[in-house]
C-alpha cells in the first residue's frame, strides 16, 4: 500500500444471490488524477461505486481511503472523511430552491443542524458562500427557483455544485453527463475540469470523447471484473475492450477516435 | 453578481408578503378561537383543538419527514393513561400530570423509533403498528388502566394549583394555549435548521447521506418529537374529558388521525387542523342524524375520494389553486 493512491480496493466482490455483479475488482486512485471507469451497460460500475461509499455492503474486499481501512464505515462516515458521491439519476432535492440544495450540503458543520427550536434565518449567514459555488456552475440567476423546475443539464450543475460545497478530497461522479445535449456535455466537462483542481475524481462515464477529454487513467469493467487498466491511448486500443464494447457501444469508441 | 442580489431581495420581499399574509391569516384565527367558546359548545372545541395537535403531531412525521406511522395511537393513549392515573391517584396539578403524560410517550416513542426507524415505507408503518398493538394489549391487561373500563372521573383540578379548570371556559383556553405552543413548536421544528436536513432526507435520503447526513437519527428525533406531541394531545384530552379509554389505543385511532391529516393536507402546516375540524364535525353531525350508523362507511367513502381526487387535501389543494390564479 502506498501513499500516492488516495483511494484502494482489493478483491472487491459483491454478489448478488448468487449472481456476482462486481468480481474481484482491483482499484488504485491516484492523488490529484482524473480516473475514469467505464464499461458496458450492465458491467458493474454502478455496483462498484455503492460498495467504495458503501451504499451497499460488499461480499468480500477491502478499501482503503489515506492507507486506512474504511471497510466498518457507514456511508455517511464516508462522506464526511471527505469522500463524496454522486448517483447516476440526478439527485437533488427537487422541491428545495437551488440555493437551499447547496445550502444544506454546507450547513453540516455549523454543527447546528439538530437544532429544531432555532429559526431557519440563522443558516443565511451560508448565502453568500452557496452564492458563490452556484456562481462557479453558472446558477447564481437560479438560486431562488424550485429546483424541480430546472433543465435536467442544470440540474447535474446544481449537483456538482452541492458536491463541491463540501470541499471533497475525492469525488465519486456516476455518468455527469448522461442524458445531456451536446453544448451542456461541453459545459459540465469544463466544470469538472475545473472542480478536479487540487481534488481527485473517479467518474463513471459512457461518452468516451469526454473520458479522453478529461481522464488520466482509466478502468474497463465487464461482467463485473476489470479488463484493461491505463491511459486512453492504450485501453482503446486492447482489442478486448473493443470486443466489449461491441454491439451496445462500438459506435462510440469509434466514434472517439 | 448584482442582478442576483437584486433578484434574491425581490425574492425576500415576495417571501415576506406571504409572511405578512400569514401572520394576518394567524391572528384572525386567534381572535375567533378566543370567542369561539361563546358561540360553539367548549367540549366540542377543546376535542377538535386535542385532535388538531394530534393530527399535527402525525404530519410533522408524515409531511416533513416522510414517515407514515400506522401507531400513533400509543402515543395519544399512553399519554392520557399516565396523566390520567397521576391525577386519579395522586393530588398534584394537572400541568405537572399533562407534563408527565408527554414524558412517558416521548420515552415510548424513542423506544419504537429506534425499533422502526431503520425501515422503509410499508415495512415501517407495519412495525409501527406491531409495537402500537403490542401497547393496545398491554393497556387492556394491566391494572392501572381500568382494563374495558378506562380511567374514569379523572380530576381536572386547578392549574398551577390557581385556575380551576371544572370551569369550562377556563379549561377552553388552557387548552387552546397548548394547542398553540405544540403548533408553533411545529412550524418552528419545519422552519428550522434540522427541518431543512428533514426536508432534504424526506426528497432525496441518498443524497442527503451523500452529504454526510446520519440520516436515521434525524428521522429518530422528528419521530420522538412528534410522539412527544401526540402524547401531549393526549394527556390534554385526558383532563378536558376526565377520561382516558382504550380506544385512544385502538389502530382505529392511527387511521383517524390519518384520515383527518390526508382530508386537511399533508406536509401543510394548517392541513391537519382544518382536517381534525372537518372530521369531528362530521362525525359530530353525522351521528345525530339518521345516518349515525353509516358513520364509518360515509368516512370511509371521504377517504377513498380524498386519495382519488384531491390528493394535496383541503389546504393543499387551495395552495395550488392560488399557485395558479394568483401567481
Ligand atoms: N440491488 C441489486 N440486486 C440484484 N442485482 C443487481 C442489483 N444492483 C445491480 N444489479 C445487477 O448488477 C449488474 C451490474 O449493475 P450496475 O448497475 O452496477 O451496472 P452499470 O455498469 O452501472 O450499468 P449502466 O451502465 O447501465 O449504469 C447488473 O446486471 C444489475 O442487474
Ligand atoms: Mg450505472
């Protein structure tokens, strides 16, 4: 184990009655990259990302976070060590106003969030702070709106945005940009190419000219276990992630190229 | 960054009209709860103000966080019960019995919640109901509870030892003033810093543990201060009507509370108390007319056309409709 890898799995393994969805993954983040997993429909990425935060509790395997096991760790722990999710539906909290949806990611360490005789006007103090972070979205004109009534694409904004406030070590990203047009891909990649600064990310992505744009690393799962391992350059030309990638995505990885 | 900050004080100001229109719309209510016993029946009033906290009670847990408690019941009983024996046996004054009341169900429901609060939708409100029915036996068995009997001739005794609540006008209005702190201690725990993280659970629990959220105990404390509330309806009642009976136990009791809370509107501050005044006057009428024995059929039926048709209930349908007409 080393220092330079924030966040390791060994013989990550979660089966599902009896179907094994995630099989024996090997992962090693390094500090401060860009690290991509990718994979067909089906391939298990979704499943790993519940296990490293443990929204779901694995069969077999360790992570370390920092060289330290988290492996007794609830999920909220978790984020709180600084290691901090996103779900590959949009999830924010449609009926709250954007600002409010920051606003809660940043009012944890008031330390006053179980104080249910104070007035709710003692979080503004946190305004300007989610003012900003929505600024860096380019949501700062949406603060008072109803989250729900937001464009999907502004939505995953406002979620990188809550992500953010929480000033993460390391970001888990479930396909930012899927379900997007073209000119809000563009825009999300260059937010998170700017979110990345001084933090590491594992993202989970389907477009590919996005994982070249961004990733420095990359991690094929299929069926559950890792494929091929490297940069862009190297995993796309493996010919079995080409062969995986057949049918459901081949277009793509040419598409890519 | 100035059009947001002109944008976000256009914003206030709108946010403080409706304030404005609120507390406008809260002191006619109070100006008419404070002559209403010259013109309607106290009891009658005091029943529909116990119930009213009983149905808020129930909402914070159902509106703000999500939680649909098929027990509530136990809370409302134990807390009569206990007032109810305190006062029979012991001479002290009833706020000290009503305090003691709502002891009791804040321990109990802290007992259910940690039981239940780990599951999800049905799996919750069926263990909510396990435990209430496990309370609803006990109640019958044990000795201090008057067994089929309940607790009768309860004294309702002087308050803090000065007022005598045998006064029914007297009673009437300690009465409302409990009924006002439970429903601002309401609208505050909504309004505050820990409703805003029950208000991110209830829409997204994921992600609000994502954010680092232990969610299961925010959802343990709403369901310890609603129990809290719902026992302090009960103990009140107890005193109002020198009784407490096993059918505040019964699971009837969990649904009626539901009803009145769905009629009014869930997750509305108001909702429950329009809903609670709504289905005792119904009830009211209804069993001294010739339908009495059609009560709960006609309830019933109120019921399914609520769910079917206007599910955001009394209030919350007129919320959408000024939405749409006035917005
Ligand atoms: N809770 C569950 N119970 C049973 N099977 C599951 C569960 N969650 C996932 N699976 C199965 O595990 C496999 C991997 O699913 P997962 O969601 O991790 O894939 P993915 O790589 O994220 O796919 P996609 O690209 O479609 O998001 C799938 O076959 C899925 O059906
Ligand atoms: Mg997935």
């Amino acid at each position: 184990m080393s220092q330079e890898f924030v966040l390791e799995a060994r013989g990550l393994t979660k089966e599902f009655r009896g179907f094994t969805a995630v099989d024996s993954v090997d992962l090693q983040v390094k500090e401060g990259t860009i690290h991509a997993l990718i994979g067909p429909n089906g391939a298990g990425k979704t499943t790993v990302f519940n296990l490293l935060t443990k929204y779901l509790t694995p069969t077999r395997g360790d992570i370390r976070y920092r060289d330290k096991s988290i492996n007794a760790m609830s999920s909220n722990e978790i984020a709180r060590l600084g290691m901090v999710r996103s779900f590959q539906i949009s999830a924010v909290f449609p009926h709250m106003t954007v600002l409010e949806n920051v606003r809660v990611a940043l009012q944890r360490p008031l330390g006053n969030s179980f104080h249910f005789w104070k007035h709710e006007r003692v979080l503004n103090k946190l305004n300007d702070r989610a003012l900003e972070l929505l600024d860096s979205v380019g949501l700062a004109d949406y603060a008072d709106i109803t989250t729900v009534e937001l464009p999907y694409g502004r939505k995953r904004a406002l979620e990188l945005a809550t992500t953010l406030a929480l000033e993460p070590t390391v970001m888990l990203l479930d396909e930012p940009t899927q379900g997007m047009g073209h000119e809000d891909v563009d825009r999300v990649v260059e937010l998170i190419r700017e979110a990345a600064k001084g933090r590491t990310v594992l993202m989970v992505e389907h477009n590919l000219s996005v994982v070249s744009k961004l990733c420095d690393k990359i991690t094929v799962l299929a069926r559950g276990a890792v494929l091929a391992e490297g940069d862009y350059a190297t995993v796309s030309q493996d010919p079995r992630v080409r062969e995986a990638y057949m049918g459901s995505d081949d277009t793509q990885v040419e598409g890519a190229h | 960054m100035a059009t947001t900050d002109t944008k976000i004080s256009a914003a206030q100001l709108a946010k403080q009209a409706e304030n404005r229109r609120r507390n406008i719309f809260y002191l006619v209510l109070l100006a008419l709860a404070l002559v209403a016993p010259f013109v309607a029946y106290p009891v009658f009033l005091m029943k529909i103000l116990c119930f009213a906290l009983f149905a808020c009670a129930f909402n914070l847990l159902l509106g703000y966080a999500g939680l649909l408690s098929f027990g509530h019941a136990a809370f409302l009983a134990t807390g009569g019960y206990m007032t109810g024996f305190l006062l029979s046996t012991y001479s002290i004054t009833p706020e000290i019995g009503i305090i003691t009341g709502t002891l009791a169900s804040t321990v109990l429901g802290t007992f259910f919640g940690i039981l239940s609060i780990r599951r999800q939708g049905i799996y919750f409100a069926m263990i909510t109901l396990a435990l209430a029915q496990m309370v609803f036996f006990m109640y019958l068995q044990a000795d201090f509870t008057g067994g089929e009997d309940g607790l009768q001739g309860v004294p309702r005794g002087n308050l803090f030892g000065i007022f005598d609540l045998s006064n029914n006008l007297t009673m009437y209005y300690f009465v409302l003033a409990v009924f006002i702190f439970g429903f601002l201690l309401i609208q505050r725990t909504v309004h505050s810093p820990f409703g805003q993280v029950l208000k991110a659970i209830r829409e997204n629990e994921p992600r609000a543990i994502s954010l680092g959220y232990n969610t299961d105990v925010y959802k343990l404390v709403a369901f310890v201060i609603s129990a809290a509330i719902a026992g302090l309806a009960g103990s009140t009642k107890t005193v109002v009507f020198q009784l407490a009976s096993l059918g505040d136990a019964h699971w009837h009791m969990s649904g009626e509370v539901i009803l009145m809370t769905l009629v009014g509107g869930v997750g509305t501050l108001f909702g429950p108390v329009l809903g609670a005044g709504f289905v005792l006057t119904l009830e009211h009428q209804l069993s001294q007319s010739f339908l009495g024995d059609w009560v709960d059929v006609i309830l019933g039926v109120i019921f399914v056309v609520c769910v079917l048709t206007f599910r955001a209930g009394i209030v919350g349908e007129v919320q959408k409709f000024m939405k749409k007409n006035f917005n």
